[in-house]
C-alpha cells in the first residue's frame, strides 16, 4: 500500500511510520510545509491507498488564548485542507483515518460508539469539530474516526514525560485518582490502525484497550514496574493552578470500550496494564 501520514514526526507517527515500512508499504509523510501547498498535498495524496491524518499540537499545556487558537487550528485547518485536497484528486485514497480523541465523551457514564453522552467544554468542543471538519471527504472515501485513548510506548507520549519522575520515587497520584484512564499500547494501536484498513470498519471507532483502568490504577502499576514507591498525591487544586482548565485533561477521565474493534474480532495483545508498562519503559 502506499500510506500517506500527517504528523509522521509525532510520536504515533513515527511509530506508524516504521511498522508499514517493515511490513514493505510505501509510507508517504505530510508535513506542516505541505498544508501551504494545496497543490503539494494533492500531489502527495494522489494514487495513495490510505490517508492518516494525526497532525495536533499538545493538549497538555496552560490554555492561554494563544494556545488554544493554536491547539483547535493545527487540528480543524489542517484537516479541512486535507478535504479540500481529496476533493480535488483524481485518484484520492480509499481509506482516511483521522484521528479525534475519547475527550470526545463525557466524564460520566461508559461510552461505546454506539451509546454514548458527548462531553462539554474545550476538548469535547475540539473533538467534535475535528469529526465535523473530516466529514465533507469525498464520497466513495472511507472515513475513520479514531477516538484515541492514552497511548503507552517506548520514547514517546505521555509515559515518555512522568517516567522521569516515578524513576525518582517521585509518581504519585493525580487528583482523586478515581478519574478514568482509557488507555491503549502502541503495538496495539498499530495493529488496529492495520485492522481498520484491512475490514470495512468506519466511523467512529474508541482506539482504547478493553480494560477498565482508573489514574490510581496506572499509578501503582507504573510504580511497581519501575520498583520505586509512589507515595505522593498531587491535589486537584494544584494541577488547576499548574494547568489552568487545561486540568480537565489530567483530573477527569472517560471511560471507553472500544466495542466496535471487539465485534469485528480484533485481539488485543497488551490488554493487561501492568504488563503493557512493562513493554513501554
């Protein structure tokens, strides 16, 4: 296949990156100079197979009114220029997976793709703009709606940026600690990303293990595997002072079943959290 990927420089990217390489596709990478070229991006997408667009500057930061601008428009510019760019291929890809995110949902309840309460507030706000922008594609293209949870790998994410911290005994718990964590590894990621090309799947599809995992949960489990302690609790009121609203992203946590990747029959390899860490660090 050739695979074109925006944000091929990020952490799943890249990851992607190397895994279709490995298996002999042709992987394609969309960068943020070839956004100011439409004429560059339907080159690139032209003829290609599949279309994954992870482009997205981080959600974790304090939400000034600059970041903000720039968090909402690095996911809905870029992905409506990709529209504009599919539209006017000749031979755009079959498949386009964009990603979205579980803060899609709300923090209450327990959210399927097909039974679900969306969330309120500036992630949920995102998410769903980020859907809308993807859903003028071509018809005859296949979308995908990747609603990501936490992603746990090697060198990378969110793991990449606390271990330092549970490496010095100084992990702890975040807030209450009750806060859901949906949470997939990287291997698992992929296999599906491979899964979803190779079936029929579209729409919104939860990219998150089958397990239950609360913040507690991931704080002992981090702990044991690294054998340092994790005594220390941050107080929700710390992190908001830290973060600001962006805290919402840390102290509240949807709670996903990737349902539809189960029913089509999808095994998940690293459905365990403590074993998936001990892949990860």
């Amino acid at each position: 296949m050739k695979i074109c990927i925006s944000g091929i420089s990020g952490f799943t990217g890249s990851y992607l990156q190397t895994f279709f390489t490995e298996r002999g596709d042709e992987v394609v990478g969309i960068y943020r100079k070839d956004f100011e070229s439409p004429e560059q991006l339907i080159h690139k997408l032209e003829g290609s197979g599949v279309l994954i667009h992870l482009t997205g500057s981080p959600v974790i930061q304090r939400w000034t009114s600059k970041n903000r601008k720039q968090i909402f428009e690095s996911r809905i510019l870029t992905s409506q220029k990709l529209v504009s760019a599919l539209c006017q291929c000749v031979n755009p890809p079959d498949v386009f997976i964009s990603a979205s995110a579980v803060g899609i949902y709300s923090s209450a309840g327990v959210h399927t793709e097909s039974e679900y309460c969306l969330g309120t507030g500036f992630m949920a706000e995102i998410c769903q703009a980020w859907e809308e922008a993807v859903s003028e594609k071509p018809e005859g293209v296949r979308l995908v709606n990747i609603r990501m949870g936490i992603v746990l790998g090697r060198g990378g994410g969110m793991l990449s940026k606390i271990l330092p911290l549970f490496r010095y005994g100084l992990g702890g718990r975040l807030g209450s600690g009750h806060q859901a964590f949906p949470w997939i590894h990287i291997d698992d990621f992929s296999q599906a990303i491979l899964f979803i090309i190779q079936t029929n799947l579209s729409g919104p599809i939860n990219l998150v293990s089958p397990a239950t995992d609360n913040s507690q949960t991931f704080t002992r489990a981090l702990a044991s595997v690294v054998k340092r302690p994790a005594v220390f609790s941050v107080p929700s009121f710390i992190i908001r002072l830290i973060f600001g609203k962006a805290a919402i992203s840390i102290l509240d946590g949807q709670s996903v079943i990737p349902q539809k990747l189960l029913e089509a029959g999808f095994e998940f390899q690293h459905p365990d959290l403590q074993l998936a860490l001990k892949e990860s660090v």
